[in-house]
C-alpha cells in the first residue's frame, strides 16, 4: 500500500457518493387563503409596540 492509498479511497468514496441517483421528493407547494395570509402577516406586526433593552446589562442587572 502507498501512502496516498486513504486519501484515494475517501476520493472515489467521495465521487461515488456524490453520483449516486436520488430519490426527488415532488413537494406541492403550500398554498395560503386570504385569511391565513393575513393572520401570518399580522404576527411580527402586533408584537412592534413592544420595546426591548438597547443595552444587554439592562437584561443582566435584574
């Protein structure tokens, strides 16, 4: 054996890998109503009133 022999074998195992057939998972698309959509939309809207610490040690110090 040659001391290149792993390297090599993770080289073919590499190729061999990558070329292998795949199974395609055919997915349908999400579809939203009105409704969904707009309950979606109105989540990061309702919590834009709250205010957040601009400082971390405000968080720490309590």
């Amino acid at each position: 054996m040659t001391k290149n022999s792993p390297t090599i074998f993770l080289l073919i195992l590499l190729f061999w890998g990558c070329n292998s057939p795949t199974n395609e998972i055919h997915e349908e698309p999400i579809r939203l109503t009105l409704s969904e959509a707009n309950r979606l939309a109105e989540l990061p809207l309702s919590c834009m009133h709250v205010e957040y610490p601009n400082k971390l040690n405000q968080t720490l110090a309590d």
